[in-house]
C-alpha cells in the first residue's frame, strides 16, 4: 500500500480523499492555489504545496507544478478527484512515467473513453447496448443524411470530443440536417479542436441512470448498481438517487452483467461509471467516465462501500476480495447538491459565508469543506456542500431529506436549498416517473 498520497484537487472531493486515506493510514499531501490557502483540505493534510494562483490552468491543472508537488514530497501515487486532470490520459502517462501510481485507469482507457466514438465502438464490440445510429464516425453530409434516413428522424449530431451537451444538434426532420451538420461540426472544432461528430436517434423522453463498476488490476470486475441522475438543468446535475426508481432488481443485474462483463473483456482497472439512457425499459450505453464521480455517495450508502477506499486499493494493486454476490443494495440514498448560485437562475453567489450549521442524525450524510467564515472563492465550480441520506425505503429518504433541508443553514451567499425544499415537496417527484426534462419543466411552472 502506499505511504502518502498527493491529492491534485480541491474542496470537497479534496477531504472526501483525504478522510479515506487518514482511515488507511496513508499520508496526505494537499496542493492549492493562492485563493485555497485557507481550505480545510489544506489545513486537515499532512503537508501541504502552494501550486499557484488562482485560475485552475495555472494550479490545479498545473501539471509541472503538481508533478513537482509531488516529488519534493515523496508522495508515491496521485489521487486526481473528478474534474481538472481526473480525465486527461496525457497527465497520467507523465505520472506514471516519473515513477508514481495515477490512481484512475490505464492512459489507454483514459483516452478511448474520451473520444466518445470510440467509447461506443469499444463498448458495442463488447456486447453493450447502444443508441442506433452512425457506425462510427460521419465523413460527409451526405452520410449523415443517409444514416438519418435509414433510422429514422429525429437524429442527434453529436461531437466525438463532446461531453456536457456542447457540439450536440437535434434534427427533427431531414429539412434541419445540413444546419445540425455544420453547427455541431463549427462548435465541437471551436470547443475541443475536432470537429469528428457521429449521428444518433434521438430519444425524445430519457432518464439518465449510470452504472458505478469497480475493477481491481486482477480481472476482477464488479458493480454497485445504478444512480439515477436525470435531474439536471443544463447538463449540471442537481438531485441523484440510487437505486433508479424506474429501475427493477432483475433489470440492474442485467446490465450489471453486461457491463461486468464487458469491462473484464477490456481489462479495465479502477471506478469506472458507465452512462446510458434509459428509455422503455431499453438501456442504451452513450459514454463511460473513467474518474470518481461527484455522486458516487449516494452508490457508498447504499452499499455500505467506501469506493475511494477501493480506488486506492486497486490502484496499488490489491485485489478486490469479494464477488459480486457479496455486494449488497439495502435501501434508498438520495443526494443534493448544494451550489452557491442563485435557486432561480443559477448564476453564482460567492462570498463569505457568515453561518454554516450541518445537519445532523440518522442516515444524514454530508460531504463539504466549507465552515462558518469561509469565502467562497468565485474562481471554481459553485457546489460547496452534498447533502446525502439514506433510509429503507425512497419514501422515508425523501421525507429525510425534508427533515435534513430544514435544518442545514448556509447563510451569507445564496444556495440552491429552497429549490431542492420545492422538489422534495412536489408529488411528481415523489411519484419518480421523471425524465431529464423534468426539472427545466418543473422550474418553467414556478
Ligand atoms: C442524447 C439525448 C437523446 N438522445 N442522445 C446530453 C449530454 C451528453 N452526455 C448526452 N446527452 C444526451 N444525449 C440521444 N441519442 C439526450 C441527451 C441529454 C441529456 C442526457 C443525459 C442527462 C441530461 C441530458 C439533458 C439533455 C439532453
């Protein structure tokens, strides 16, 4: 096992990594810009690097300055959290080639699953279901206009660099492919530096429910169920849940099988989240996100797992030490994100936050790194708190999840609270039959 670990991140992922390694009793080396000085993950490591100032190219992506960080510490391996370099293959390979663990995949990996065409190329040679479209990637108009006729409209183009719902264009009928065509061509060069876009039906009514896979560096693979994720606003995500609500027992092993399966074939190692949309009753495999991800609790609660225990362990190449059958769904866990944004128009509200009091009491957990004083710094991500229960039935987490909104108090900039409170109130929700329009509607009505 390795001795000390460098966290390449900040904020609340910083501490979630930091606690799991203090539990393991490995060493804790924090990086932070010179706006994080102050950051609980900086005072709770062990030791701590100034890695630069304050805009995220020139610290927490940062990778000379990271790297060094790294070796005047004698860290051994790198914990990358999600977002900054958790996904960027390049970043790993020099990891490893100065000699240190990258605790995340292979480079390899990193990179398929990151150009989206090849995701789905791999994935269906793996026996993984997917959303009909192009075979790969689109070399003209033309071929786009044919695959369109062929499935039927309406069709998405989507960019192969994609991600967050940028370079994507709907064609509803064949008068719109030529503008979706070159739209999503012109952003995706614009917005990555490759313009590869593929063309897939589109589904007009989807959930968004993803796959939490964990795979040691032994060929052993298991999964941890589902989350659904379909409450979003502007591909941000706002309320998670696992299991899915839409979701039978015999319906997750299924897939759970597929997905095991066809990441053993592939000799994947580390968490891994594979993402589909879910739509009557078919599962079709769009992407697979090779990092931690920022909802990855709800998955911890409802499994009694520590998952960023288990990334670290098979980063160090332990073996996983349990089957399949020995993994557990007991319950229902839902998550909030609680963003410092305005609970109207999501713009953010950084500042000083003059009052913070956690809730408390049973199944109540919450994963955040402010405190009362701190300032939110307007230079990052505005999530500053996950609020996160668990409790026998989605009924009875729901009504928790009432009880913990009411007593969490964040004051001096604005939170997302009171739009959570408005959802956990409303029958729709309650019922679970929403999709990934639900919120956008749900917000429309007032
Ligand atoms: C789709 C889709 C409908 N049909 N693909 C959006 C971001 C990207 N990761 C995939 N996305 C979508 N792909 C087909 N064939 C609808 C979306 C989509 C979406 C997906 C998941 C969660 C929220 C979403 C919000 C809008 C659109």
């Amino acid at each position: 096992m390795f001795s000390k670990i460098l966290i390449a991140n900040r904020g609340e992922i910083a501490l979630r990594v930091l606690r799991a390694c203090r539990e393991m009793g490995i060493r804790t080396v924090a990086v932070h810009s010179t706006a994080d000085a102050d950051a609980m993950h900086v005072r709770l490591a062990d030791e701590a690097v100034c890695i630069g100032p304050p805009a995220a190219r020139d610290s927490y992506l940062n990778v000379a300055a990271i790297l060094a960080a790294a070796t005047i510490t004698g860290a051994e391996a790198i914990h990358p959290g999600y977002g900054f370099l958790s996904e960027n293959a390049d970043f790993a390979e020099t990891v490893e080639a100065h000699g240190l663990a990258f605790i995340g995949p292979t480079a390899e990996h990193i990179r398929t699953m990151g150009d989206k065409i090849s995701a789905k190329t791999t994935m269906q040679a793996l026996g993984v279901p997917l959303v009909p479209g192009s075979d790969g990637e689109l070399k003209s108009l033309d071929e786009a206009r044919k695959v369109a006729e062929e499935i039927g409209y309406p069709v998405l183009i989507k960019a192969a660099a994609g991600g967050g719902g940028r370079g994507m264009k709907v064609a509803r009928t064949a008068a719109d492919i030529e503008e979706a065509w070159s739209v999503a061509r012109t952003e995706s060069l614009a917005a990555f530096g490759n313009d590869a876009v593929y063309l897939e039906k589109y589904l007009d009514r989807p959930r968004h429910i993803e796959l939490q896979i964990l795979a040691d560096a032994h060929g052993k693979v298991v999964h941890f169920g589902e989350r659904d994720c379909s409450l979003q606003r502007r591909h941000q995500k706002l309320v998670e849940e696992a299991g899915s609500p839409a979701l039978s027992a015999e319906a997750r092993d299924e897939i759970g099988a597929i997905a095991t399966d066809a990441l053993t074939k592939l000799g994947y190692r580390n968490a891994g989240t594979l993402e589909f949309l879910y739509q009557d009753g078919q599962f079709c495999f769009i992407e697979m996100n090779t990092r931690l991800q920022v909802e990855h609790p709800v998955t911890e609660l409802l499994c009694g797992v520590d998952l960023v225990r288990e990334q670290i362990r098979v980063a160090a190449g332990e073996p996983l030490g349990y089957e399949q059958k020995d993994i557990t769904f007991s319950g229902h866990a839902i998550e909030c994100r609680i963003n410092a944004e305005d609970p109207e128009t999501f713009i953010p509200s950084p500042g000083t936050i003059t009052v913070f009091h956690p809730p408390g009491g049973p199944g109540v957990r919450m994963d955040s790194a402010i405190y009362t004083g701190y300032r939110v710094p307007p230079f990052y991500d505005s999530m500053v708190a996950k609020l996160i229960v668990h409790a026998p039935t989605r009924d009875m987490a729901i009504d928790r999840m009432r009880r913990a909104l009411d007593e969490i108090v964040v004051e001096g900039v604005k939170t997302v609270i009171p739009l959570h409170q408005r959802i956990m109130n409303d029958p729709g929700f309650r019922k679970g039959d929403y999709t990934i329009h639900w919120l956008e509607q749900f917000m429309s009505r007032g």
